[in-house]
C-alpha cells in the first residue's frame, strides 16, 4: 500500500492556499503598521456622521485582515469538505476529515440549534453575535467533540497504547506493516519513538484533558467562592487570616509545590489525601448552605432539597477521598477507583488555582456589598448567607464565567506543564504533555511525535480565551 502524502488529489489547492496565507500574514502587519502609525489620529467624519474607508486607513487595513482571513477559512472548509467525500484519497487531511465526521456532525447540530434559538439562550445566546465568541467556541467545542468521541472509539484509528512492529519513528501517512482486514491502513500522522500511532494518541489525549481540567477548576472555584464570599462580606480578622493564607499560597512557586506534592516521601505520609479530604468537602459546604439559606423559612422543602442533593454527593465525596490500602481507608463502598497519582495532580491543581479565585471573589464581594440591593435585603432581615449567595453572588456572575474559561486554559497548560515535566498523570497516560515530553526527546530528527499534541493544546487554550474575550465582550453590554 502507497504512502499518503498530505493533500492527496487536493494538491491543486495548495498553491492557492499559501497565497492566501502570505496575504493574511501581509495584511496583518499592514494593520499593525497602520494603526501604529495612526495612534491619536482624528479621522474626520462626513456630514451626515458616516465615514468612508477612504478616509481612514486604519478600517482600509481591518477590511484587508478580515478578507485575507475570510479567504483562508473558506479554503480551509474546502479541505474539510472535500476530504470527507474523498477520504484517504485527499491525502491525511482527508482521511482525519473523515476520521472526524462524529465531531463535524455534532458541530453543525450545536451551531445550527444555538443559532435558531440564540434569543431565548441569554448570555450564551449572544455569545453568537460576537465573531470572536463563536470562533472560541468552535475551536473548544471541536475538541469538547473530539474527545468524547475518541472515548467511545469513534475516531481514533488504532489502540493509543498499541506498539505495531516497524512502526517507530515513522513518518506521517506510513502504511502500517502487515495490517489485517478491518485494521486502520496507515498511521495518519506518523508513529512516535514507541511505535504508537500519534493521531491515535493525540484524539484520546483531549478526553484526558478534558476530564481533568474543567473539574479540577470547577473544584477551585467551590473552594474559592465558599472562601471568598464571606471575607469580603465580613472583612475584619476573617479577612485577613483568609487573605494571609491565600497570599502565603500564591507566594510560593508552582512547579516546585508540584515536586514537593507528588514526590514519593510525601505521598507516602498521605498529605495529598489529607489535602483531598478538606478540599472536596467544599462543594457539600456550599451545596448544602446555598439550599439551607434559600429555604431556611421552609422546613419541609429545607430537609428534602437538603437529602437530595447532599446524600448523593457524600457518597460521591466519601468514595473519592477513600483509597484501600491508604492511610484513609474507612468507608466500604468505593462506587469508583481513583489513580493515587490522579488524585495527586487533581489536588495539586485545585490547591493552586484556590487562591486565586478567593481573591477575585474577595474583590467583588467588597465591591457590591455596597450596593442598594443589598442594603434592601438587609433591611428586609435577610441572613448573611442569603445576602451572599443569592444577592451578591449572582451579580458577579458575568466576571466568574469570564474567569473560569480563562483558568480552564490555564489548567489545561499546567497540566500540560505536568505532563512534561513527568509530574502529571501515569506514563502510559495518552495526555497532551506526556505525548509531547516523548515527542521533543527526538525533536531535532522527527517533528511529527510533538507538534500534533502541542498544536491541539495551544488551539485548545486559545480557544478558551477567545470565548472568554466574547463572553466579557457580551456582559458588557447588558
């Protein structure tokens, strides 16, 4: 069987396609100069307030940016939508386009139904009317799509574990020595210095990723909000013990916390499961004071709510901090297994991104405690914790959300950073920053191990700040 080369018989595109980019890049730095140069101009309107592009370079400019990428999006589509039809006949961009009809299907559904009924979805629903949103949210989404289908074995070609027999170091779009019927034929974007497929790896690695991150902050964020809605509400000696231990965290280097969390000598005097007990316990806290003070005036709703929501997530709680073997090993039903170095890194991650939340939501709370809202529920009689949770709270949603999509990227390059490091999950772990610890021991010789990984972690990343730039660009306007 033929080697696959990159476009296959799309190569009648490429031409075109590198032009187009050599615009784009051309008309980028245009801008740049442009506005540079413009800086403090006054750009002199027409009489009946218009402005024509002629009379402002700087617009000339954006114009450019926009076509030059305009163009590049829609050559781009035509790869994609030319190599499903294609497949392996397009080259390896046609047969991963292929690879990855699940993740387009369910792109177009996503934007197709968000689309139609964005004015009845409120913040998300205007997400759609910011370009720099929907990009954001296309680029997470993909990989949002892409990880969960690669879990149910829907896109990945061949086993992220698997060592095939001559396969190591291979180039991109190899066939694969001696495949049987019903065997992927080729290694789309090479095989690494273990002889795995690196497609393989890298559409598994996004689940890893996104099993990960997205909790661990959402935990950070439990422990932060619990945290720092109080201090800033009551200020005083609360304040400044909580504050004091939120500084005295973030003054201390993040890497060399990590050494000192996942060094043996120190998960052997089970700290990180210490750590884990009184971190994981804040979702309960703020579940259980978040229903107790909306319904504190209604016993019976009070103590259903309260059995509800609070029974399940104990026995959730009680199995994630419980470990056999461990130094806390108490409760009998474990419904699932947590990986000690998983549990590790989860812990790290959330004690690290803690303080930064308190913080924010320190800030905020100081800020709009002095509102005439509040003063109103406070004059009504309402608790503290009602005031907080129901008064304060959700008029700063808008930075929170904002915030969150930013330390998820943030979380996915630590993690990332882990990885690389040898810090992060087991070895054997397809995730992002061990597949490119692996890939740059050859990086001088072979590119191919490394840069897939690393190009989806940073796309990942950059997408979780451009929605975060379109969700703030959106809530300043209400």
């Amino acid at each position: 069987m033929d080697p696959l080369t990159w476009t296959g018989s799309l190569a009648f595109i490429n031409p075109i396609f590198l032009i187009a980019l050599v615009l784009l890049a051309a008309s980028i730095l245009l801008w740049m100069g442009v506005s540079i140069l413009t800086a403090g101009t006054r750009h002199v309107a027409n009489a009946d307030g218009t402005m024509t592009l002629a009379g402002n370079p700087q617009a000339m400019a954006s114009l450019g940016v926009r076509t030059t990428f305009f163009a590049v999006a829609v050559l781009a589509l035509a790869y994609v939508l030319l190599g499903l039809t294609l497949g392996s006949g397009a080259g390896i961009i046609g047969a991963m386009s292929r690879q990855l009809l699940p993740t387009w299907a369910a792109l177009v559904i996503l934007f197709g139904l968000s689309i139609s009924f964005k004015r009845r979805l409120g913040l998300y629903g205007k997400l759609f009317d910011s370009p720099i949103g929907m990009i954001g949210f296309a680029l997470v989404m993909f990989w949002v799509f892409t990880g969960v289908f690669a879990a149910m074995d829907l896109i990945a070609t061949h086993d992220p574990l698997a060592q095939l027999s001559g396969m190591k170091n291979k180039v991109p779009g190899t066939p694969v020595r001696g495949a049987e019927a019903g065997d992927y034929a080729w290694y789309l974007l090479g095989g690494d210095n273990l002889a795995r497929d690196v497609f393989s790896r890298m559409v598994k690695g996004a689940w890893e990723v996104l099993k990960y991150a997205p909790l661990a902050t959402l935990f950070a964020f439990m422990v932060g909000i619990t945290l720092g809605l109080p201090a800033g509400y009551y200020g005083g000696r609360l304040d400044t013990v909580l504050s004091f231990l939120a500084n005295l965290i973030l003054a201390f280097p993040v890497i060399l916390m990590f050494y000192l969390l996942v060094t043996p000598e120190i998960v052997a005097t089970g700290l990180p499961q210490y750590m884990a007990v009184v971190l994981f316990a804040f979702p309960l806290i703020f579940c259980g004071v978040l229903i107790h003070s909306r319904f504190r005036t209604q016993p019976s709703k009070n103590k259903l709510w309260l059995a509800v929501v609070l029974v399940p997530m104990a026995l959730l709680y009680l199995s994630l901090v419980n470990a056999p073997g461990s130094k806390i090993d108490f409760w009998p039903l474990d419904f699932f297994d947590v990986p000690g170095g998983v549990l590790v890194v989860f812990v790290s991650v959330v004690f690290v991104n803690s303080p930064t939340v308190f913080r924010i939501v320190r800030g905020l709370t100081m800020d709009i405690k002095s509102r005439d809202y509040v003063a109103a529920a406070q004059t009504r009689g309402e608790r503290p914790w009602y005031i907080m949770l129901w008064e304060i709270l959700p008029n700063v949603r808008g930075p929170l959300i904002v915030d969150f999509c930013l330390r998820i990227g943030y979380t996915t390059i630590l993690l990332g950073t882990l990885g690389f490091f040898g810090l992060g999950l087991p070895p054997e772990s397809p995730d992002w920053g061990s597949t490119i610890n692996d890939g740059r021991k050859l990086l001088q010789i072979y590119l191919h191990p490394a840069l897939p990984p690393a190009v989806a972690l940073m796309s990942l990343v950059l997408g979780l700040n451009l929605l975060a730039d379109g969700l703030r660009e959106e809530s300043l306007k209400d």
